[in-house]
C-alpha cells in the first residue's frame, strides 16, 4: 500500500507526530461485516474518545489497533510500525511472527472492560510479570518499576493483596498499572468503568484523566459522556462499522451533525 | 473367640499388620514408587498432549487426539502384556534389569512404569485439556497485552492457573493408579499385590495377609487423600482465597464419598 509505505518512510527519518494510523479497515466476522472501513489518525498525546451503540464495532477496532484481530484488509501503524507486518532482509513486507507481534504489541497497553488480572499473583507480581519475561529486567529492577507504577494509581499500600482481595476499582486501577509498566507509546482503553459501580468509577477516570494531563496518548472506549467531554481531544461517533462523525467534544456532544448521533446522544445523555 | 471359630489367625494377622515382613514392604515400597514416578511421568506426557491437541496444526492434533483415543480405548491389562511380553516375543524391545547407582530396576518393573505413565497419560491430557480451556481467554490476552509471545503466555500464565483446576481430579487419578497397580502382578512385578499373593501360598493365611494388604492400600489412599486436601487448600491460598475452614476428617471423609471426586470405575 503506497500511503502506508510512505508513511512508514517518513516516520523512520522524522518524527511526524502520529502514534496510531488506521487506514480503511476492514473486518468481517463470517457473514457478518463489523468494521466496513475504519479510518483514524491519533497524534502523540491526543486522547481520543469512541462512542457509539452497542455492536457498532467499538471494541473490534480497538483490537485491530494492537493485532488481537487481524483486519481482512487496510492498514495499521502504531508508532510508526506497521502492526502485524514487518521488512524481511531484502525490503519485502512479510506477515510477522508471533514474537515480532508481541513486540509491537509491548508498546501498545490495553485496558481490559473486566480487568483480567491474574488472579494467582499478588498486585505486585501482576505489574511485575511483563518486564520480567518481556523487557527482561531483574526481580529487583520489576519490583521497583512496578511499586512506581502502583504508588502512581494510589495503591503502593495494596501491593501485597491478590485480585480476590481488591475492589473493582482497585483491580482496574493494578490494570492500569500493569500497562503503564512497559512505557507504552499507546494506551487503549475499552469500557474501563462499565463493570465497576458506580461509587468507584471515579477513582478509575482520575486515573485516565491523571495519563491525559500527562500526555499519554489514548483511545478510550466509553460511555461516560461527561468525562469525555473533560478528557478528549476529539470524540469519534461509531456506527454500524463506520465512523459517522468525529470532532472535538463540544462538536459532537453540542451540535452533532449527523442525525445518527444526535439519536445516540438523546439515549445516553 | 469368635474370630478363632473363623480360623482367623489373629497373631499372624497382626505380626503382618504391625512388623511385615521385608519382602510384604519390599512390595509396599515398589507400589508406592512405581506408582509416583508413573504419575509424574504422565502430567508430563499429558501436558505435551493436552497442548498438541490445541494446535493450529492439524496433523498435531490428530496424532495427539489418535493417542488419547487408543489408550483409553484399551484394558491397561492388555496394555502391559503388549508392551512387557509382546514387544520381547517379536523381539521388537526386550526390557533388562538396569543398576543405576547400585540400585537395580527390574525389566518388569521398567515395563509397568512405562505403560502406567502413557496409559495414565491419555487421562491427564483430557484432565489438563480441560483445566486449560477453563481458563478465561482473558488471561492469555492480558499476558499477550503486555508483550509476551503466545509460548510465554501459555507457559507463565495460562498453564499455571489451569493446575489450579487440574489438582483435584488429578488427586483422584493418582488414588486409582495406587490401587490399578495391583495388576502389575501379571508381568511378574513384585509389587504388594504379587507379594502378598506368594505369601499366602506359602503360608495359607490368605484371608490374614489379604486383609493386612488391603489396610496398607486403604493406608496409601489415605495418606493421599491428606495430601490433596494440603495441596489445594495451599494453592487456593496462593490465588488468596481462603477456605472456609473444615476438619480435616470432613474433607477426607467427603473424598471418599463424594460421588464427584471418586476415581472409582475408570481404569478396569
Ligand atoms: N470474535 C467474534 N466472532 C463473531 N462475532 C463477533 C466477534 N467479536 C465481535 N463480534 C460481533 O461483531 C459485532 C461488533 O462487536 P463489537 O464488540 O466490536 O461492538 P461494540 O461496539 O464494542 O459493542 P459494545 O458496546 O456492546 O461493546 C457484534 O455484532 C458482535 O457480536
Ligand atoms: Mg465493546
């Protein structure tokens, strides 16, 4: 593909300022088409906020953005690097291996709607897993860089419990952490408060709100209008497999375009 | 006494139960190893066939499914013969008596913990097969989120917290494979069964000794069941689960007659 190569040329020599490119994806599961041509640019620190109803194909595009699904056709790069392709010696793209996947993908954090902590590790060693087996560091190295991370989403002091003994709020927060721990470039958020209750879903988007002002580059599944409307750079309206509408908050929240939007809206506001 | 009208010989039956002769433990210790490292060897046969029967590969997975259907399609009585008796008779494979540091190993004794651990293996794969798929696909994605490649996804998450699921009825396997042992005696391996049989031809005290075995078995069993229950309350406790506490006589109590966790009836 000659926009995507160009691309990638650009991005190797300079830094041109985008973390994520999805271009035209496509996906189809069986007979059923989710994505039918998913284009979305996010620039570094840019928040980027999807709404949409439900099967609207949210949550497969996320995950075509770090490989879980491989789109039928289009093209994504995160950072420059082109997911799930690589260069082989002579120049030619060619499918990557699984381990050149699990490198691409250790720069892309992923934030799962129901946590999926490993239920037989303390916080402590959930955060520490990846860079032990992943970056290769030392258990002194992990431990230290993930009481960081910890101490960073407000549980220094819960290192020590296992997922049973937590919250909602507080695994979604050892979830954050988690991510955070491999430096990625990219954060991807799906519906990180829609399993909590609602006293503790605060403590989780001051968390994603504390990333934001940082300059963490993200893309945020999530129906909380309002925090969307505070965190966002810019809002993308999901419908049936296609972004029908995107802008910045006030845009899309106060005068939507589209009249697929303005029904979304008038059902979650 | 009753009991001498019965022509029990109560000072026999007793000097076996409480001072057995060395050959009565001699069997009793063979029983009890074979039977271990049969186990061992099968949850780690049954994890390499539990993982290829995931493959993406076709060929893999039929092998592996071919594998687990012919071994438990089949009398572990009959697997024995084939393996210690029929492979000398077609002078395929004659199993000898190896010393491996002064320690002798009997051919026959090579010969059944060879057929115990494949046999026992074809129920571990399906045992671990089921442990793995009830593990939430979560779990691998969060480990694959974070970089790792499916191998170490599979090795350092998936696998680990599938054990969790594997230990109980793997616990009841291995009560099974004390007891199957027993039919070792038909390729000639002095274990407690065979020796308990020579002794009651030689001595014609055979409801005595027969009793004095089956107490020793029922003492294996027992033990075991100790162990599993310390084994599953220890793992529960590393996911941070804590039982309710139980006395230890109800969780043994309930092994033995909870119809779910008898290994009763799967090994002929
Ligand atoms: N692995 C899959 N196999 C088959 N169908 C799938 C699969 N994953 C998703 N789908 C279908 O694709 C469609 C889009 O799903 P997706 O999860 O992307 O929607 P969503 O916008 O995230 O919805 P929600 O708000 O309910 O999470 C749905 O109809 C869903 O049933
Ligand atoms: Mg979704």
């Amino acid at each position: 593909m000659v926009s995507s190569s160009s691309f990638e040329a650009s991005s190797t020599g300079g830094d041109t300022g985008l973390i994520v490119h999805a271009h035209d994806i496509h996906k189809s599961f069986g007979s059923l088409e989710v994505l039918k041509g998913v284009s979305l640019d996010v620039v570094r620190g840019e928040v980027v906020v999807l709404i949409g109803p439900s099967g609207s194909g949210k949550t497969t595009f996320l995950r075509c953005i770090n490989h879980f699904e491989k789109p039928d056709s289009g093209a994504v790069h995160v950072n420059g690097h082109l997911i799930g392709s690589k260069l082989d010696r002579t120049g030619q793209r060619t499918e990557a291996s699984a381990r050149d996947v699990a490198t691409q993908r250790a720069e892309i954090g992923f934030v799962f709607q129901h946590f999926n902590l490993f239920p037989n590790r303390t916080a402590l060693e959930n955060v520490m897993l990846g860079p032990i087996k992943v970056q290769k560091l030392s258990k002194e190295q992990a431990r230290t860089l993930a009481m960081e991370q910890l101490e960073k989403v407000g549980l220094g002091n819960k290192a020590d419990r296992y997922p049973a003994q937590l919250s909602g709020g507080q695994k979604q927060r050892v979830a954050i952490a988690r991510s955070l721990a491999m430096n990625p470039a990219l954060m991807l958020f799906d519906e990180p408060t829609s399993a909590l209750d609602p006293e503790v879903i605060g403590e989780v988007l001051m968390v994603i709100r504390d990333l934001a002002n940082e300059g963490m580059t993200m893309v945020i599944v999530s129906h909380e209008i309002g925090f969307a409307r505070e965190v966002a750079d810019r809002v993308a309206m999901f419908d049936d497999g296609q972004i029908v509408e995107i802008g910045t908050p006030q845009q899309l929240f106060d005068t939507p375009s589209q009249a697929r939007t303005k029904s979304f809206l008038s059902k979650v506001l | 006494m009753l009991i001498s009208t019965l022509q029990f010989d109560t000072s026999f039956f007793w000097h076996e139960l409480f001072g057995p002769s060395n050959a009565f433990l001699g069997g009793l210790w063979r029983t009890v190893y074979i039977s271990v490292i049969a186990q061992v060897l099968a949850v780690v046969i049954g994890l390499v066939v539990a993982l290829a029967r995931r493959s993406t590969l076709r060929i893999i997975r039929g092998v592996a499914g071919a594998y687990v259907w012919v071994l438990r399609g089949t009398p572990l009585l009959v697997q024995l013969v084939i393996v210690y008796d029929g492979l000398a008779a077609t002078d395929i494979y004659r199993f000898q008596d190896v010393t491996v540091l002064g320690v002798t190993i009997l051919a026959s004794v090579q010969a059944a913990i060879l057929t115990l651990a494949l046999n026992e293996s074809a129920y571990m794969s399906e045992i671990i097969r089921a442990g793995l798929a009830a593990v939430d696909v979560g779990q691998n994605e969060a480990a694959l989120s974070v970089g790792m490649t499916p191998t170490q996804a599979m090795r350092y998450v998936v696998v680990p917290q599938a054990m969790r699921f594997v230990i109980p009825p793997l616990g009841n396997d291995f009560n099974a494979m004390m007891k199957s042992t027993s039919v070792l005696s038909v390729i000639g391996v002095p274990e407690l069964f065979l020796i308990t049989q020579e002794i009651s031809s030689s001595t014609f005290h055979t409801f005595e000794i027969f009793m004095d075995a089956a107490l020793y078995y029922l003492a294996l069993t027992t033990i075991w069941a100790f162990i599993q229950t310390w084994l599953e309350a220890r793992v529960d406790r590393s996911w941070g689960i804590e039982r309710a506490q139980r006395s230890w006589w109800a969780s043994i109590r309930e092994r033995f007659q909870d119809p779910k966790t008898l290994g009763i009836g799967r090994r002929a």
